[in-house]
C-alpha cells in the first residue's frame, strides 16, 4: 500500500496518512474486524438464487421500483453494485459460518453457560438510612405499603423512577453477589435490608424464567461466539500473526 493515495474531488490522502487517522481514531479494529467478516462472506459465497432473493427483499424493503431507482439509492452513499451485494451477503454469510463452526458444540455451551443466561425480574429499593430500611421492609411485610410506592417515595437509586422493578435481565449481566442473592429466593420472597456500600438494600424477587436452547438464543449463542472469535483473530493480525486459514465446507 506503500506510495498509494486515496482521492476524492477536491481531497486526497496517501497510505502513510490514512494509517495515522486510522489509528488515531481508534478506527483500525473496526476495520480490520470489517475486513474479516468480507473475507468470510466471500469464503462462504452464497448460492446465486439467494442473493436474487435478498436483492429483491432489499428493493422491497427500500421501495426501489427499478433500476434507476437502485442506482440513486447507490450513488448517495458512494456505492457500486459490489459494494450493495456485500451488504446483502454479509450477514447470511456470517450466521451460515457461525453454524458449521460452533453449531456442533452449542449444547454444551449453553449448559455451561445456563445459570447465567436464566433471566429475572426483581424489585429494588436503597436507602442510606438503616431504620428506614427496616421500618420499610416492616410494612411492605405486612401489606401497609406497595413496593411501587415505597421505591417511588424512598429509594436514593434510579429505580425510584421504575417504581422499583428492574428487568428482564440475565442473572450473568449483574454483579455476582445480586445474582447469588436473587438465585436464593424464591418467587415474591422479600429480603431483610442488607448492606450494600453506602445503601441499605431491599431486594424482593419478582419472576425467574429459566433459559432454553430456543432458536433466539441459539443465534444470540452463535453470535457471540462468531463475535469472540473475530475479536481473537483481530487480536491475532494485530500482533502481527499469521492467523489460521479460514475453512467453510460448502453444502
């Protein structure tokens, strides 16, 4: 790329230049991550009649009439027609590798990964007054006030716009400590206040819904396995290593 130079109408930029922009913006990665997602999707090469299908679902979707209408579409971003069906092909293309790479082995990662991925919904109330917290935790045992209204009236936290309900929310995405104490409740159990750095805690379990290998969480699962691994292959020509061939067996 050395001596090369990039030019627009009126601007122009050579190699050594657009290295630097692209290292001070933090644009590299990003890049490079781009360019290995491309190396993919033409790896994997989708069969003729799908990319007809994609192409007619994207004129659909833009409401392109014809020809013409296309070639406006592509001239306001700068686009050729290649550029177009790497953007139709791209994503197919990934999710088609993610499934022969990590689609045999995605039961086990689920199960490995279940208790994190359940999901809850909790109620959350933080006072920094320790007899406050108990007076609350007094009526909201006995009926004498709503959660709602003692998180809306009380808490010192953002969940007192939430009227103290916070989620869905997988366990795995919370602090540990939060999720091994919702993991201890049972459904509609109300904890004692507990301390919490500056806050005395009310915490009540509202609903625990289990994760299933479902078809969303099979492609959530595959996803972010593709997304670990591009970061790894990333990390990989950073360093100035010579990755591993890609592989894709064709059906």
């Amino acid at each position: 790329m050395q001596g090369q130079r990039m030019e627009w109408q009126h601007w122009q930029v050579g190699s050594e230049r657009l290295e630097q922009l692209l290292r001070r913006t933090e644009a590299m990665r990003p890049l490079l991550r781009r360019a290995l997602e491309e190396e993919i999707t033409t790896l994997v090469n989708l069969p003729a009649e799908r990319l007809v299908e994609l192409h007619q679902l994207f004129r659909e979707q833009h409401q392109l009439a014809d020809e013409s209408a296309e070639a406006a579409w592509l001239e306001q971003r700068s686009w050729t027609p290649d550029d177009l069906q790497m953007h139709l092909a791209r994503p197919e293309a990934l999710n088609r590798f993610a499934q022969q790479r990590f689609g045999p082995g995605l039961e086990d990662t689920f199960l490995q990964r279940k208790n994190d991925l359940d999901t809850v919904v909790y109620s959350l109330l933080r006072v920094q007054d320790h007899g406050l917290a108990r007076e609350l935790w007094i009526q909201l045992s006995e009926g004498e006030i709503t959660f709602a209204e003692a998180a809306s009236r009380h808490s010192d936290g953002p969940e007192a716009t939430t009227k103290g309900v916070i989620g869905p929310v997988a366990l795995g995405q919370l602090q540990p400590e939060l999720a091994e104490r919702l993991r201890s409740l049972r459904q509609g159990d109300l904890r004692e206040p507990m301390p919490a750095g500056p806050w005395w805690v009310l915490l009540r379990l509202e609903q625990l819904t289990p994760a299933k290998l479902d078809e969303a969480m099979r492609q959530r699962l595959l996803q972010e396995q593709l997304s670990a691994w591009l970061e790894q292959r990333c990390d990989a020509v950073l360093r100035g290593d010579a990755p591993d061939p890609l592989h894709y067996d064709h059906p």
